[in-house]
C-alpha cells in the first residue's frame, strides 16, 4: 500500500509538472430540499398526521479556490454559507392520569392536539475541501463534478412552532369532563412562539455533478445538481429527550399544569427518533474565472480553447 501511495504522488507530481496547470476562482448559490433525518413515533395516543414527514428547503452560497493539476483534476478551498431545514406537523390526543389541579383534586388532563406545526433551522458557515473532475462533452461543453467535505461551523439555529390544542379535565369522581374553565387551565389555545435546540459542529460530505460551459475567454457559467450529509448528528450529544408537552412557558401555566413539559420543539422530545443526520439535495448555479500558470518561462499556459 505504501508503494501504491508514493507512486500515485510521484506520478501526480510528474503530470503537474509536465501539463499546463491553471486556477480558478468560483462563486455559486443554490437550493433545494434538506432535512434533519429523522420521524416522528407515535408517542401514547399521539398520532403523526400524514404530511408530517420532516423536510424543509435549504440554500447555499459559496465562493472557492481550486488549482488544477492538469485540464482534468484540482484541488480547491473555499467557504460556504447553508441552511439545513426541517418541519413537522402534529395532531393527536394525550392524556396525563392522575394529576392534581388548582384545587388539590385529583382529575385526567386530556389534551387534543388540533394543528401544530413545527419548524428548524440551522445556519453553518463551512469550509469545503474539494476534488474538481472536469473533461470535455461537446464543443464547448464540459462535464463538471466535484467530490469532497465540508468542516461546519453552526452559528446559528432557529425553532417556531404554531398551532392549536384543546386542554379538558377528567373528573372520574364526578363522572364530568370540564372543557371551557380558563382559571383551571381547561381552554381552547392558539400558541405561536420561537423554540430552541442545540446544535453541533459537524463534518458534511458532498457531491455535484452537472456541466460547464465558456461565455468569455477565462469565464465559465456552470450548473451542478448536489447532495450532502452530514457525518455526525446535527444536535449536540449530551441534549436532552423530554416527554412530548405543550405547556406553554410561563408561571401561570407551570402552577395550572405542573405535570406536563414545557415545549421548545419536538426535535428535543422523545417523539423524534433517527440519525439526526443534515441531509440536502438541490440545484446549484455559479461563475467560474480561470487564470493561467507559467511553470517554465516563456510557456504560458492556456486554461480554456481559443476556439
């Protein structure tokens, strides 16, 4: 295997040193489908509504430097800002048995989830290490492709839920359920707020493929489509699995529904289960500008045909 390897470096060295090397430098944006890779379980007497299956859009942009070592393959560096997204909606039943209310009574806190859905975010600033693969297709048409990964840096994540749920109180004593009492806790809510979770550093492979081709004499125009996946899960190890609630935070709420946990987003719960791996697929568009090398003086070289 050693030989194997110092003879692959001796060859690449031979073939950058004999063929016309050139650098370039890109800028890209794109965007397309992403999600967090996970589902959600059906918590007791939750159920998970059809459309719920995590996904949300993602984008990147990103600007890079690569250095080909012949007309073919190059290695590059660069900088990517992306956005991995997901979103889940809810609606199903719960209930707590055997909890005390206001009054010390002992009742069944029923709660039906009408409509919920909840949504994340995370924001990475990334640097890509990048093998290029390019070869001619046609007249002045490429084929285009680059293998590599990414190191990400989250510098910021966002959770917001909305919805509806209905709160009622079980009184199996009295042979009563209470649906419309406020000061107890039993209503019918609206909830819109901002969530939270904490997310990792991670390391993210990617792959595009698509084509290339001239609009100046060192300008090229090039469209890739992409896929990428994380390595390591997208929140931190050491979060926390709550139980599935909907108490809203505050301290109004805490004394009515001491039982029932605070909701931050369902990701954190015990009703989220899978990889948590970020994953996107999309489309991707940029500019690339070629500049040439000399390697021996008086031989310029030509990064792009004439014709």
């Amino acid at each position: 295997m050693r030989k194997i390897i110092i003879f692959g470096c001796l060859l690449l060295c031979r073939l950058a040193a004999q063929a016309d090397t050139y650098s370039m430098f890109e800028v890209s944006a794109g965007g397309g489908w992403s999600t967090m890779t996970y589902n959600l379980s059906a918590s007791p007497d939750a159920t998970q509504t059809s459309f719920s299956k995590p996904g949300s859009y993602n984008f990147t942009v990103h600007a890079g430097y690569g250095f080909f070592f012949n007309r073919y393959v190059g290695l590059g560096l660069g900088v990517d800002l992306s956005r991995y997204g997901a979103a889940a909606a809810i609606k199903g039943n719960m209930r707590w048995n055997g909890v005390t209310d206001s009054d010390g009574e002992k009742y069944n806190h029923l709660l039906s989830i009408l409509r919920w859905q909840d949504k994340q975010e995370i924001y990475y600033l990334e640097v890509p290490l990048t093998l290029y693969i390019a070869f001619p297709l046609a007249h002045h048409l490429d084929f285009s492709a680059e293998i590599g990964v990414k190191y990400a840096y989250p510098f910021l994540s966002k959770a917001a839920y909305a919805g509806e749920v209905a709160h009622q109180g079980e009184y199996p004593e009295w042979g009563m359920t209470i649906t419309d009492m406020p000061n107890h806790g039993f209503e019918t809510k609206q909830l819109e707020g901002k969530g939270s979770f904490v997310p990792q550093q991670n390391f993210i492979a990617f792959a595009k493929v698509g084509v290339e081709f001239p609009i100046a004499r060192r300008v090229a125009f090039f469209t890739h489509v992409y896929a990428a996946c994380g390595l390591k899960k997208a929140l931190k190890a050491e979060a926390e699995e709550h139980e599935l609630g909907f108490r809203e935070d505050t301290e109004e709420a805490a004394a009515l529904m001491p039982f029932m946990p605070v909701y931050t987003s369902v990701i954190n719960t015990q009703m989220a289960k899978g990889s948590f791996l970020p994953v996107s697929v999309g489309l991707e568009a940029g500019i690339r500008f070629f500049l040439p090398h000399v390697h021996r003086a008086g031989h310029p070289c030509r990064c792009l045909p004439d014709d």
